[in-house]
C-alpha cells in the first residue's frame, strides 16, 4: 500500500488499498469512490511500475470500474 494506480487511458489516479493473492492469480485492489475494485496483476494490464513515484500505471479492462 501507499501506491497509487493510474489508468493509462483516462489518466484517473486512485489509492491501492491492497493485494489479493490466489493461486496462479494475483490482484491490485484499489478504492473507486466508496467502493473497491479489483485488477489483475499481470504483465498485459501492468504496463510500469515507478518505486520513486509509487505509481503503477495499467490499462485498465473494459468495464472495469463498473463491476
């Protein structure tokens, strides 16, 4: 925690609350609003990671946010 996550897309910045771990899947969770969401971690979604920052920049999945 203390990152934060920005869609590549929009350019919308949003604080990661976590990491959900499961077998063979790993996912960045993060606070929308008042309600979380889930992103996988995976290398098509993830595309940099700056430590200096603390900003991980995705592109996020179509209809993502509206889960």
């Amino acid at each position: 925690t203390g990152y934060n996550i920005q869609d590549a897309v929009s350019g919308s910045v949003y604080p990661v609350t976590g990491m959900v771990y499961l077998p063979n899947n790993t996912l960045i969770e993060f606070r929308v609003d008042y309600k979380d969401a889930l992103i996988p971690y995976h290398e098509d979604i993830i595309l940099s990671i700056n430590d200096d920052e603390k900003l991980i920049i995705a592109e996020f999945p179509d209809g993502i946010l509206d889960l």
